[in-house]
C-alpha cells in the first residue's frame, strides 16, 4: 500500500521549484526546531489566512471604505488570525496525532470507524500532552514533510523513507535534548559545597 504524495494537489498550480524549496525549509525547521518556531509558524500561516478574510469582509461589507479600508481589514484580520493561531497551537497538535492516527489505523483496518475512533483518541492525548510531546510532533510532521519533497525529486520511497526517518530522529533528539538540558543547582547549594 502506497500514501498518497500530499504536495501533489499543489504541484500545478505553484511553481514546483519554488513550492519545493519553501517545503524543504520548513520541513527542515520543524525537524530541528519545531518546539521554537511552531508558534511563529501558526501566528504567520494563520495571520495570512485572517488578513485574507479580513480583507475580503471589509471589501465586500464596506465596499466604499476604499483602499484603506482593506489595508486596515488586511492589517487587522493579520493580528487577529496570528493571535488565534497561537491559542491553538495545542489543537494542532491534536489534529496532527489524531491525523497520523487515523492513518496508522487505515493501513491494518479496513472500514472507517476503527480509523476514526483511533484518530480521535490520538487527538485527545495530543491536546492533553501537547507540552511534552511537541518537539516528538513536530519533528515528525517535518519528517513526512521532507519525505514528500523527496518523493517529488524522484528519490526511491525506500530510501526516502530512510533518509526522512535518520533526519527526524536526528530532529528528536536535538529538540528534546536542548528542551531538557540540566539546571545548575541552586546557589543556596553551591555555598555550602566543599
């Protein structure tokens, strides 16, 4: 059973260089340092997303507000889908354990409410464990990330699974161990030392 290349819908419609490149980036960001740019990432991907709503309400309710009017809309729809983007980062992350779930599930069992159920569970401990998991989760979204991008340049799946699963083990183990580096011991202790 083959997974279905998730850039492909893209491929047509952006030029392949330029979304390759952008997609490998931000792979390679996630890999390495999801835990500190997730957050950054949700304020830019979402904040687009409301400065297009944005504009497009101002446009079409306040239709004579001019030029202005969008920009503020463009502005204000920014700062507002940037700031709900950050609010829920937790959810997801949820949705990204309860997707790679419901894939897990899909690839043993036929049928869809095995899948559904199995992904919802993944969603739920993914919103519960969200803090300590972060780093695992987005290491491993970069990690199908770059596995697509690879897939895209014609490298053989197989090798393209192994390359993709060295660098997000790689992304794992420098995020969780830059996140949980040793305090120092607390000066009161370091007084009375010999």
């Amino acid at each position: 059973m083959s997974s279905p290349n998730q850039l492909a819908p893209f491929l047509g419609s952006v030029p392949a260089g330029t979304l390759l490149l952008f997609t490998l980036i931000v792979s390679l960001f996630l890999i390495f340092a999801g835990r500190n740019v997730v957050k950054i990432l949700a304020f830019l991907v979402v904040g687009v997303i409301g400065a297009s709503v944005g504009a497009t309400l101002v446009s079409h309710y306040f239709s004579t507000s001019g030029n202005l009017g969008i920009l503020l809309g463009v502005v204000g729809g920014f700062f507002l889908g940037g700031a709900i983007g950050m609010l829920l980062v937790e959810v997801g992350v949820g949705l990204a354990m309860g997707y790679a779930g419901y894939l897990l599930a899909t690839t043993f069992v036929s049928g869809t409410t095995i899948p559904l159920v199995v992904g919802f569970v993944f969603f739920i401990i993914g919103v519960v464990l969200y803090n300590k998991i972060l780093g695992v989760v987005t290491a491993l979204a970069g990690g199908f990330l770059f596995y697509d991008v690879l897939l895209v340049y014609g490298i053989d799946p197989i090798l393209s699974t192994v390359i993709a699963a060295v660098l997000t083990l790689a992304g794992i183990w420098a995020q969780e161990g830059f996140h949980r580096r040793v305090a120092p011991p607390p000066a009161s202790a370091a007084a009375t030392a010999p």
